[in-house]
C-alpha cells in the first residue's frame, strides 16, 4: 500500500513537482537566513577564541561585551596572582584609539596590549613576521584583513596612495609606531581595524588613568577546579572570573539585544515558517482532498482507516524530504557564494535537524487537517455519478 501511495504521489506530476518546489523555497529560506544569522552571532565572540589558552577572564563585573571598556585597578593583577589555584595570571589592555596614517588620515582602531615578557594573549596566526618582532621598539602588528581598511588616500612621499604594510610608520594616538608584521584571525562581528602590541606600549599610546588594566587572563592550575578558581579570584577582588564560553555567552547576549539582529532575523526565519505552512500546507491539503474518490475506491475494497492514514502519511513524508533536501542544498550553495563575499554564513549542524523538524511539523498539521476527510469517507462515494 506504501508503494500505491507513492504511485499516487508521483503520477500527478505538476502537483507533485509545485509541492516538492512550496516545500524546498520553505527550506532554503528557513535554513538560510537562520546559518547567516548564527554565523553573525558566532563572530561576536571569535576575537575570545583566538586569544590565547586561558581558562578564565577577570573583568570589571559590570563589562557586558568584548568591547565593553570598564578598567580595573592595577592591583588586581597581583591579588588575582595571589589566589590559590592559579597557574599564571598576565594583563592585557584594550581600547579605542585614533590611527594617523602617513598622508594624514585618521582611522579609529582596536589596540590590544598583552604581557610584555611573555606575549601571551598575542594574534593567533601570523602571516608577516614573528610574534617575538612585537618587542621591538615601538613595534605593532596589524590584522591582515584591516590592511586595506588601513589605506592612505593621498599620494605621499613615499608615493602613491596604498594598503599599509610591513615597515610603514604610523601615530597611535601620537605615538610613533612602526608596523612589525601582520596576522591572520577569524572574521568578526566588529569591522574596526585590530592591532596588538605591548602592555606598557599600549598603556604609553592610551589616555592617562588612574585604572588602565581591562582583562586579566588567568590559567588554572593542573587538577584545580575552573569554577572554584572563579569564585575565589571573584571573593578575593571583586571582579567577575569568565570563562571562555561566558565571556562568549553574555557578548552574544548583549550585542544581539542592543542591535534587533535577533528580531530581524526571527522575522524572516518566521517568514520562511509561514510560507511553508500556507504552500505546502495548501498543495498537501489540496492533493489529499483530489484524491478522495481513490481513496473512497480502497476503502470499499477493505482498506482500514489505519492503512489509509499511513498511505497520506507516507506522501507527506517523501514530498517533505525531497524538498528540504532541494531547499538544504541550495542554502548551503548560496551560502558559499554569500561567505566568499564576506557575510557571515555558517550552518552548524543543529539548523539543518530544527530546518527539518520545522518543515515536518508544516506537512504533519496538513495531513492532520486533511486526513480527517478521508477518516470521515464513506465508500460509497465512489460508485455516485
């Protein structure tokens, strides 16, 4: 009877193929709008997962982002030191500061400051150079993605306007500074220009302050608990003690809220639900009802209500998965093309699952308001005129 269900499916090839397409356009749009929007909200936290091997970040514990610039004292390095369970403890510095570039233009930057000794915290790949060049005098690195971003617009000296490179002097805040190489990181939210350098450089380029230290990046020592650790750097300084994930967690948190990414991509994720009720709905509904008389036609040649229930269902199911599969795999082709132009598109595995989930429960509600036809069909309904 399932093969006679699917012999009744593909032999009205024009429904078939308009509830086939109702159901891949659903899929796509579900599946693509919500990859871009968890690759948006996996960016705001990729700067966190390319600094470094700490397990934990002591912050100011009212700091709600990345970017968030709250300063603690400088004695909270050594008190976070001083704690039992922690393995090593080193500063870093972050900030806003204005980049002059040689013919004069002004670009607001991101400075990183790490330890000086041990340069832990530092770029995760670089591309030019080694991380041992940022202890050359006045040395920085800058992100390779930013050297563009980071282009004079008039002709200098030394020629006609460019992208910076390596060698190229620039003014951080006033302050001389020589680019020692660049590095590779992972695309994030924040489009600004990324530079790292030393703690005691970047505290010499930065506006003078009585608290001037932003993170401290903690290692746990072997065997010690993380979350015990937190809570006694946490009683010891009054600062919050983050890991990675939490750090991440209240970025995404917080940049998601402030900015109406999340209700702008719930729109149309939503959209692409509608839709898929309205069309596949309608073409699965309309298919069961057109094919009542057949149905009738089974059922007076004793077929149970069971079996003819199991038989729409088996349609449902086999139009539902051929048509995610089409929507899927064009979602994940668009997808390519749209990253390769830099959007953020990323399709963990969870959004393809809920995609289908989604798009079943869109064929079970049409079988559920359809099938109580056929539930309800006399036999006789075959032999009237």
């Amino acid at each position: 009877m399932n093969l006679l269900a699917l012999k009744m499916l593909l032999g009205d090839r024009l429904k078939y193929l308009g509830l086939v397409v109702g159901i891949a356009f659903a899929s796509l749009l579900i599946t693509q709008q919500a990859s871009i929007f968890y690759g948006y909200a996996h960016r705001i936290g990729a700067w966190i997962r390319d600094t470094g091997p700490a397990d934990l970040w002591v912050m100011d514990p009212q700091a709600e982002y990345t970017e968030d610039q709250k300063p603690l004292t400088d004695t909270t390095l050594q008190r976070v030191r001083s704690v039992d369970g922690v393995a090593w403890a080193m500063p870093m510095w972050k900030g806003y500061l204005p980049v002059r570039l040689r013919d004069g233009t002004l670009v607001q930057a991101r400075i990183v400051g790490i330890d000086d000794a041990t340069l832990l915290g530092g770029p995760p790949r670089m591309v030019e150079g080694e991380l041992a060049d940022l202890q050359r005098d006045r040395a920085v690195f800058v992100d390779r993605q930013s050297l563009a971003d980071l282009r004079t617009r008039r002709a200098t000296a030394d020629g006609p306007p460019r992208d910076l490179r390596v060698g190229d002097r620039i003014d951080v805040n006033d302050f001389d500074a020589v680019v020692a190489g660049t590095f590779d990181r992972t695309p994030e939210f924040f489009w600004d220009p990324l530079l790292y350098t030393t703690y005691s450089r970047a505290l010499a380029m930065a506006p003078r302050a009585r608290k001037q230290l932003t993170f401290v990046l903690v290692k746990v020592r072997d065997g010690a608990d993380v979350g015990e650790v937190a809570r006694a750097i946490t009683a010891a300084t009054g600062c919050a003690a983050r890991t990675r994930g939490e750090f991440e967690g209240i970025s995404e948190s917080y940049v998601l809220a402030k900015t109406g990414i999340l209700v702008n991509f719930g729109i149309t994720i939503a959209l692409g639900f509608v839709i898929g009720v309205l069309v596949a709905g309608q073409l699965l509904y309309n298919f069961v009802v057109e094919n009542l008389r057949y149905h009738a036609a089974l059922k007076a040649m004793g077929a149970t209500n069971g079996v003819l229930v199991r038989m729409v269902l088996t349609q449902a199911l086999l139009a539902s998965t051929i048509g995610f599969g089409i929507g899927v795999g064009g979602a994940a082709l668009s997808g390519l093309a749209l990253a390769s132009g830099g959007l953020a598109f990323e399709m963990d595995w969870r959004i393809p699952l809920l995609g289908f989930a989604a798009i079943l429960a869109v064929a079970t509600i049409a079988v559920l308001v359809s099938i109580t036809r056929v539930l309800r069909l006399e036999p006789a309904v075959v032999f009237k005129g």
